[in-house]
C-alpha cells in the first residue's frame, strides 16, 4: 500500500519558534510538494522539489524554507513561526513526467501557532 | 495563470440520488486532471485521474469526465450514499510542469 507519512497530526507552537514539519514517502518517486489549506481560500503550493536537494518555489514561499537531503523525505521549515501561518499543511508526492499516475496525500498537519 | 473553479461550493441531496459535480479550467493545456475526496480534517484521497487525451474514466459508481478544449470536467456520482459524504476537489497538472493546481472544491452531503 502506498503511503506519504507527516509526521504529526496535530501541532502546536509559539509565536517565532522554528518550526520543522516532516514528510516521507515510500514509492519511490521524484516529486515532493508541500501544500497549505486554509478555509475559503483552497489549497495553496508553497514549495515543489522534483529531486534531491532541487526547490522551486510555489504560490506563497514567504516565511517558509524546505529540505530535501533525500529522495524519499521532504521537509518544510517555518523559520519563525507567526499566527497566520496557523493551518492545515498537506504533504504529496507524485512520479515525474507521468501523466498516468496520481498524486498521493499525506493525512495533514494541523499546526497551530499561538 | 491557471485558474480552476468548482461549482457549486456546497451540494445536499437526498440519498439514491445521482449528481454531477463540475470542474472548469482556464488553460487547456493540462497533462492530468484529478478528483480527490477529502474528508474533515483528513487528507486528500485520490479518486479518478484522467490523463489529457482520455475522454472519461470509471471507477465503480463514480465516472469523470474532460472536456479539455472548453476547460471542463465533470465528476458524476451514481446512486449516492451518506458515506459519500465529503469535500471533492479537482486538481490539474499543467503542461510543461509537474505543479497541481487545485479547485476550492464542493462540500457535499448526502441526507439518509
């Protein structure tokens, strides 16, 4: 069964913590995305990586950094944490030039930050 | 810059009905499209994917469709029940990048 894992459910931080949000993924596969999912407003990219040590940039970068040291984890740092960062951040991943195959979600972080 | 848009935002249908949730695109030149479930404070679930040169995809009760040259999809739901339940999202790669960008998707209950 395949499986994208975030490390926490459920977070909560204060305000200018560093904040690391974790995701690994066992298929293998090339693509990586960090989401966030706020009411009313979808879901929105914040940063893509299609290989090792690889970003771009997505809709809403500002604030946020990402760490890809290996090809089957993703990691998406909050570098001081702010209350509008509170949200739902998803994690997917998906094969590269595949326009046969899915993207595959995490089960979400719901990060806090007070 | 892609935009896509579902409508309606919120759909309530008394069970054993049929419906049609709809997805529009601005750009046509997509390599995918996506329908997703996601349920309250879960993650997204990958329902039916069709790639640009298919026409429509099923997957027991629920067929998709494209329409790619007027930007549309459709996702229809045969003989729905209160497990169905839940937010649909639909999500395009774009040609030429590996990004998806998603809907705001449609909330749908499904009364018993």
């Amino acid at each position: 069964d395949v499986k994208v894992t975030q490390s926490s459910r459920y977070l909560v931080k204060r305000t200018g913590e560093k904040v690391f949000l974790e995701c690994v993924q066992d298929m293998d596969h090339e693509n990586m995305f960090w989401y966030r999912q706020d009411p009313g407003l979808g879901l929105r990219l914040i940063y893509f990586s299609y290989d090792v040590k690889m970003k771009e940039k997505g809709d809403i970068p500002e604030g946020y950094s990402v760490s890809r040291e290996k090809k089957e984890r993703f990691s998406l740092i909050l570098e001081s944490a702010s209350t509008n960062q509170t949200s739902m951040y998803l994690c997917a991943s998906s094969l590269l030039y595949r326009a046969n195959t899915e993207a595959f979600f995490g089960q979400g972080t719901r990060l806090t930050v007070v | 810059k892609q935009e896509v848009t579902q409508i309606p935002a919120a759909l309530s249908v008394p069970e054993g009905e049929n419906l049609v949730l709809n997805c529009s695109f601005t750009d046509s030149a997509i390599y995918n499209l996506q329908w997703f479930r996601q349920d309250p404070g879960k993650g997204l679930t990958s329902l039916l994917l069709i790639q640009s040169s298919q026409r429509e995809q099923t997957s027991g009760r629920l067929n998709a469709s494209l329409d790619k040259s007027s930007g549309r999809s459709t996702l229809y739901i045969a003989a729905s029940q209160p497990g169905d339940s839940a937010t649909y999202l639909c999500a395009v790669t774009q040609g030429g990048s590996e990004k998806l960008v998603f809907g705001k998707g449609t909330k749908l209950t499904v009364n018993p």
